[in-house]
C-alpha cells in the first residue's frame, strides 16, 4: 500500500515538472524584499514530515530532485530537523526584471494572452467606456495590497438599482487558476458586444442585473505572474511569517467548521484566516452582496470540469438539493454541447471534497441563491492541471457562455419582482419536491446572524 502511494508520488512529481516545463526556471523572479530561498531535495527522503514542519511551497520536480521555495530563516531548522538539501537560488532566479514583466501596452508579456492584474484594469475601463449605456464599473473594495477589486455592473440603465434579479459570475478566487479570471471577463464582453444584435442577450441585458467580478485576488494573480506560478491564495503577511489565506475558505458560512479541508495553521494551503471575512477581497464580495440584490451566482475555478453546488461543509442534501441537481445538469448539457466536454455535476462536498468557507456556501447558505463552483478543464493532471495554454481560452470561454445564460434566464424568468433583497427566487417551482427531501436546515440558526 505505501509503496504504491509512493509510486503515485513519483508519478504525480513526474508530471508536475513535465508541466512545469513549459514555464521554464528562468521566468521565475523573487522580489528581495522576502528573502526566499529555492531548496532542492532528493525525493527518496520522506518529504512529508517535512511539509508539516515549515512553510515550503513545492516548485517543481526534476530527475531525483525536489524543489521548494522557502523563506531563508527556517534553513538552519531545516537542516537541524536532518534533512539535506542544497541551495539552488541562483538556478531560478533571474536578476534584471525588466523583459520578465507584462508589456505595458497589453499584449502578450509573462502570462501571454491571459490578463495580469493591469490588462485586466484597462480592459474593464475600456469596456465601461464603450457601452456607457449598458456598463457601469464599480470597486466593491480593495485587496490587501491596495489593489481594486472590480465588478462590471451590464444592464440597462446600469446606473440605477432596478428591481431585477441580480447575477454574479466570479472569478480568480485562487490565483494560479487564470482561466477562471477569463470566462467571466469574456462573458461580460460577449454581453456587451452581443447586446445590438442578439435578441436573447438583449432581452437578458434588459432585464437583469449582471455583475462581472473576474479577480477577487489581484494580488496572488499578479504574484503568480511575476513570482511563483502555482501560487494559490491571497497575500496576506501571517503571525508565522508563511504567507497568504485560502480566499476560499473565508467566507462566514459555517467557516471553521472543522478541520478538513481548511486549517488553521498559517501555512496551509487552505489556510481559512483568523476569522470569518478577515480579508479584504472577502469582506468586497460581501459587500457587493450587501449593497445590491444579487439572485444567483457562479464562481469559476480550475480545475477538474465540475459544476458543485452546495453543501460543501457536509456531506448532506441542501433544502435545494433537486433545484440545484437539476439546474447543474441542465447547464452541464449545454456545456457538452459546444466542445463534447463533460463536467460532472454534484454536491460539493461528495463530488470534490469537504471544505469549509467557500463562496458557494455562503452564498447560497446565507443569501438562499442558486450559487455554484465550476470547476473548469482540463479533467485532470495529466491534462495540465492549473496551466491552461491560451489556445484553451476562446474554447473554454464559448463551452461556458450557454450555460451562463441559460442561469441568468432562469433566475429573469422566477423573479417575483418584489423588490426585497432575497425575494422568493429560483426554489419556487420546486416546492412541492422539497416536502420529500430530508430536513435540513442547518444553517437556520445562522441566518440573519451575520452582521449586515
Ligand atoms: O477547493 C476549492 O476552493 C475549490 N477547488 S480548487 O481546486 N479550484 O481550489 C472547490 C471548492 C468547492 N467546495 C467544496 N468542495 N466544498
Ligand atoms: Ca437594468
Ligand atoms: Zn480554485
């Protein structure tokens, strides 16, 4: 049994640096200022006591090596805890930024046709300024390293709050994941230019209120760019020196519930924060939702081609479980329409994995909106895992459009128009379903709990 883990190991090491070599040593850069240093290890160590220990993110592997960035005070610790390890720094990191970054006009740069954190500014200005009668750019808060955070408000009359329901397509949670920060931005843009000459966009448009938010974690997608490109949360500096919280596990919804897949340890990958919105990239998604009448979301992620719907927290129906099985496999068809891709649809928590503060949870948990995480291609490793090439993006983008607008025609069409904030939403139809379904209402005693 070990031994086929270990196997496995070697198998999945094998192809992350297959992957990873596309990308190359010499993109990589490492600002100073945070004194890292790239270690290399011989993987027939056991690696994983390691990993517990201290704050190492696995760079990639080559031959009977395993590279690691860490942080040059817990060297002396490393090498006391009976590890060796050379110091392979010189070997990735690349001095004189210049020709590393973006090109200032927008084109290509270090992450090709995919958008930094600046491109993606100008392409949302440019959009808001070329429909002023249908976009409307708002900054529902700033990242911790004072970036914008944007939402692409596309509507008629986008400078009114009108009684519509409101949709929210997310994207860029994680920040190695940068096809999720293309579909919603390509989504908005189809809208836009779309609006004149397509009836169905027209009459969407006309009656609803889209909010495009395509990056909610500018400054791990800029760190991925320019730094580490497997880099997935934010970039916020923790009591143990390790960087970043998993966005992802933010959210106030049943957040800490326990320790599977979050954790309160820092250093984590998943790691959850010290509380409930304790981000600032949280903390505007919340505020969006607070500040506008939002009926149903979804937020974009890579990778694994899945469409997961709450709960994510247990391993247990929602109240919705039917409505959000059906809307899932009704989007998950015109999904395999367009390129013969197959997302499989689910609960979150049986079809991923459990984990605690995502989005969806929260959204749906607390909101009671259809609110759902699809994870786009590839499948799988082998496929390429986060690293998407940019002849992927137009494919992606056009497999996810139908579905996208089939959710904002579902949530126009039972929209009950009343005005509230909740309003009785997509669940109406379902009512009589509900009565078989187990009870469960897990998060009754959250609502309203949260402060608003
Ligand atoms: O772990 C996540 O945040 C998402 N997957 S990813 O690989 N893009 O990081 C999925 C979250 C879905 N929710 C649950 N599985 N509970
Ligand atoms: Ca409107
Ligand atoms: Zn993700």
């Amino acid at each position: 049994m070990k031994k086929v883990r270990t196997i496995q190991t070697i198998i999945i090491l094998i192809l992350l640096s297959a992957v990873l070599a596309g990308f190359g040593p010499a993109r990589i850069t490492y600002p100073e200022t945070e004194s890292l240093e790239v270690i290399a290890l011989d993987w027939r160590q056991d690696l994983r006591t390691l990993r517990l220990n201290f704050p190492l993110d696995p760079l990639l592997a080559d031959g009977l090596k395993v590279y690691f960035l860490v942080e040059r005070k817990y060297l002396a610790a490393i090498g006391e805890s009976g590890y060796s390890y050379t110091i392979e720094t010189s070997r990735f990191i690349q001095t004189g930024e210049k020709n590393l970054r973006p090109k200032a006009d927008g084109a290509g740069g270090l992450n090709g046709a995919y958008h930094s954190y600046r491109e993606l500014v100008s392409e949302l200005k440019s959009l808001a300024a070329a429909y002023p009668g249908l976009a409307r750019l708002f900054i529902p808060g700033k990242s911790l390293e004072n970036r914008n955070i944007y939402a692409l408000k596309i509507s008629d009359n986008p400078g009114l709050s009108e009684n519509e329901p409101g949709i929210a397509f997310l994207g860029g949670h994680h920040a190695r994941e940068w096809i999720s920060v293309e579909v919603p931005l390509l989504i908005g843009r189809y809208l836009l230019e779309n609006y004149n000459r397509d009836a169905r966009v027209r009459e969407l448009v006309n009656s609803a209120e889209i909010w495009i938010v395509p990056l909610v974690n500018p400054d791990g997608l800029e760190y991925s760019i320019l730094n580490y490109r497997l880099w997935r949360k934010n970039r916020r500096l923790n009591q143990d020196g390790s960087y970043g919280v998993d966005l992802n596990r933010n959210y106030s919804y049943q957040w800490g519930y326990d320790d599977i897949g979050s954790s309160p340890e820092p250093f984590s990958a998943v790691f959850r924060g010290t509380g409930p919105f304790s981000e600032p990239e949280t903390e505007a998604i919340r505020n969006l939702f607070q500040s506008h009448r939002i009926s149903a979301a979804i937020s974009y992620h890579s990778f694994s081609q899945l469409i997961l719907y709450p709960w994510g927290y247990f391993d247990q129906p929602s109240e919705d479980e039917l409505l959000f099985q059906s809307l899932a496999a009704d989007m998950a068809g015109l999904i395999a329409q367009v390129n013969g891709r197959v997302y499989q649809t689910g609960r979150a928590a049986a079809s991923l994995y459990l984990t605690n503060g995502d989005f969806a949870d929260w959204a749906f948990g607390f909101y009671r909106i259809p609110a759902f995480t699809i994870e786009l291609p590839p499948v799988d490793l082998l496929q390429g895992g986060f690293l998407n090439s940019e002849s992927d993006i137009e494919p992606i983008f056009l497999e996810n459009l139908p579905a996208a607008l089939y959710l904002i025609e579902r949530a126009v069409a039972s929209y009950a128009g009343t005005g509230t904030r909740l309003g009785p939403l997509l669940r109406k139809e379902l009512e009589k379903n509900r009565k078989s379904m187990i009870k469960d209402r897990p998060g009754a005693a959250f609502m309203g709990k949260e402060s608003r």
